[in-house]
C-alpha cells in the first residue's frame, strides 16, 4: 500500500493542482498548423520531401487563421481549476458511500482507485457537460449550487471515461495511459483493477442518485449514462473481434460502424446531451442538429487517434501505441487497403497483426510508401473545415461555441 501511495504522489496531475492549492497549469495559446509545425510530429518530418512540407504549410494557414479567429478558449485555466476544485467533494462523496456499507478499507481503496485513476485525465472531456450547461443556462440556473451540479455531472462523465479506458487498458494490455503506468500494471493491483473499474461505473450512478434523483432531468441522465454505455461497450467487443480477422477484410464502412458506438456515442455525444437535459433544453431540433455534428466529431478524434498510435510521438500522446501488433482495425490499416498495390497488400496481410519489431517496421514502411502523413493531413484539414461549416449553419439554439471549442481542442489534440 505504500508503494501505491509512493507512486500515487509522483503523478505530475491536475489532481496536485487540488490539494496543494498551487498551480502549474498552463495552456498553450499557440495553435498548431498541422504536422510538421507541431512539435507532436517532429519525428515525421524525415519521410515527407521538402517540397511537400513547404505545399503543406501553406495550405493549412488558413485553417489555422480561422481557428485563431474562432479559438476563444473556454476551456481556460479558470474553468479548469473551478472544475479540480469538486473533485476532492466527489471522492469523499463515494468513500462515504462505500464505507457506508460496513467495509471501510474498501473504501479507502476505492478512494485510492479513483484519485490514481481520475488523475490522469487533463480533465478537458469533463468540462464539455459544464460549458454546455453554461452556454444555454440563464438566470437562477447560473448560481453556484447549479453550477456545482454541473461541476458534479461532468466528474460523473469523467469517471465514465475512466472505467471504460480501464478496461481497454486491460484488454489491450497496454502498459501506460497518458504518460503515467496503467492502474493494472501496480504490482499492488493487477487483476484487481477488474473489480476497481465496475466500482468507478456504479459510483457515478451513486453520484447521480445523491444529487440529482429530485431534478425532472434525472431519468434522462439516468438513461443516457446506461443507454452510451452500453454502445461503447458493444463498440470495444466488436473492436476485439476485428482483430480475430484478417486486416485485407477491413473496410470503411466496417470502420464508420466501429468509430460510432466505440467513440462518437460516449465520448461526445453523452456530454454534451447531458448538458442540454441539465439546462432543461427540450427542443428536439437542437438535439438533432447538435447529434449529426457530434458524430462527426467522433470520427475525427478517433481517426486522430488512430494516426497518433502510428506516428505520434510519446511525449505529445502519453501513450506506446500498439495498433499494428494487436490488428487493430484502424484508419491507418482501412486507407492502406484502399489505396495498396498487390504487392503491398500481401505485405501488410504477412506483417500486420503480429507482435515482431521487424513486421512492425514493414507495416509503417509501407504507411510511408503510400504517403499515409500527408493523406492523413489532408483528411485533418478537409473534416475541419466541414465541420465548422456545419455548426454555423445550425439554428442559434444548438451550444455553438462549444461544438466549435470540442473542434479546436481536438485539432490541438487537448481531449484524449
């Protein structure tokens, strides 16, 4: 236990942010023009000719410019330490529930599970709740207990985000999640982390029926919790069989399908819906108009994602990708079956999917040949573009700025 709190207490996190009242945050105003001015992808610069860097550069300006025009950071260094500053309230909340039931060493492990685990989010993807209700929140519905629920609900998304990447952690078998070793990877916990992640998914619950059951939104955030967890997790069991498959069968429409429940639906689509039913939104236009463009923001974050896991580097990402080596039907593998020669397809079906540093290698050779980079910098810049042209078309009830801002933060790569 001590080496868990030993190893709790190296953890450079937001959470220090809270209990020792001193801040380190910081966010970059610098917005980045795609790969090769970002240092997320400097190791890249090596397979792209000159020329193609310089044409790049200039063609993503303008997008860049637009976003400078656009990026008014809601998510600042203010709401984010306003955010941190409930979490020591959630934590308590939950340890006094478990240690209710008689079993207070439970409930200290589970305050332990919660504080290692909520600790390595940046704590982006908990505010969207919190920013949604603000943007359409009006009178009384500003005063700080409100506030405070919508603080509570976005704690309530993060732990949801927490215990589905839990489980991915442990059936992926990867070893570090944003820069910090997996909770399952703790000597001190192991298989155990089975039983913390179910804990953390029915704490929210606990969570939700302590401060919210007398809201008329209750059974609305009661059912779409259950209704995007349960997508997810069809999405991450249909993810695992893919990988029993042979990576020449991957397809887009196969991927479209995977992306949708696995990240558009829990990742996006929940915390923002719940935001509108906290502010007693009940237009059902605003839901629709806001659904088609919260998917395609899915896609692009889970495509991001998917480059990322290839070519980002560890230091941005956090995270040792193992995409290739566990046949995982991603974006990367879905464009090279498109776009391979005959030769390159047997390569990839030989390499792909199997845990050889030198079949490894082969597969993000052949990612080069087919000029993956700058196919994938195109795909970034053409889906921004579109879908910033799609929220300013909606009507002035859809939470425009933040669709913009969940835009911007995942072209800065912020929400992971």
């Amino acid at each position: 236990m001590c080496s868990l709190l030993r190893k709790w207490r190296q953890i450079q996190s937001p959470l220090v942010t809270v209990i020792t009242g001193k801040s380190n945050f910081s966010i970059n105003k610098k917005i980045h023009i795609f790969p090769y001015t970002s240092p997320r992808f400097a190791s890249f610069t090596r397979v792209v000719p000159q020329h193609n860097i310089e044409s790049k550069r200039s063609l993503s300006s303008t997008l860049a410019g637009d976003f400078e025009l656009i990026y008014r950071r809601l998510m600042s260094k203010d709401e984010i330490r306003e955010f941190e500053t409930v979490m020591p309230d959630v934590v308590n909340d939950l340890v006094s529930i478990a240690e209710r039931h008689k079993s207070k060493e439970a409930g200290e492990w589970f305050g332990k599970s919660l504080l290692y685990n909520l600790s390595l989010s940046n704590n982006k993807i908990g505010l969207i709740p919190v920013l949604t209700y603000k943007s359409l929140a009006k009178g009384d519905q500003l005063n700080p207990e409100h506030l405070k629920l919508a603080h509570i609900l976005g704690w309530c998304f993060e732990m949801m985000i927490c215990f589905i990447l839990m489980v991915d952690d442990l059936v992926d078998k990867s070893t570090t999640r944003r820069g910090q070793l997996c909770w399952h990877t703790l000597e001190e916990v192991g298989l155990f982390a089975i039983n913390d992640a179910i804990l953390i998914e029915n704490g929210l619950y606990e969570l939700l029926n302590k401060h919210f059951r007398k809201l008329d939104c209750y059974v609305d955030l009661i059912e779409l919790f259950h209704q995007n967890t349960f997508k997810c997790i069809c999405g991450q069991s249909f993810d695992m069989l893919l990988t029993k498959k042979n990576v020449t069968t991957f397809n887009m429409e196969t991927y479209d399908s995977l992306v949708m429940n696995k990240t558009s639906s829990h990742f996006f689509y929940l915390p923002v819906f719940v935001g509108l039913h906290l502010a007693g939104v009940k237009d059902r236009k605003v839901f629709d108009e806001s659904e088609s463009i919260i998917f395609d923001l899915g896609h692009y974050s889970q495509v991001q994602n998917d480059f990322h896991d290839c070519f980002g580097k560890y230091e941005y990402t956090g995270k040792i990708g193992t995409d290739i080596e566990t046949n995982k039907c991603s974006w990367l593998a879905v464009k090279c079956m498109e776009l391979a020669n005959a030769e390159q397809r047997s390569i990839i079906a030989e390499c792909y999917g199997h845990n050889d540093p030198q079949k490894i290698a082969r597969v993000k050779q052949i990612y080069e040949e087919l000029d993956m980079l700058n196919i994938y910098a195109k795909y970034e810049e053409e889906t921004c573009r579109r879908i910033l042209m799609n929220i300013q078309k909606t009507s002035d009830a859809v939470p425009r700025d933040i669709l913009i801002e969940i835009l911007c933060q995942i072209y800065d790569k912020q929400i992971k």
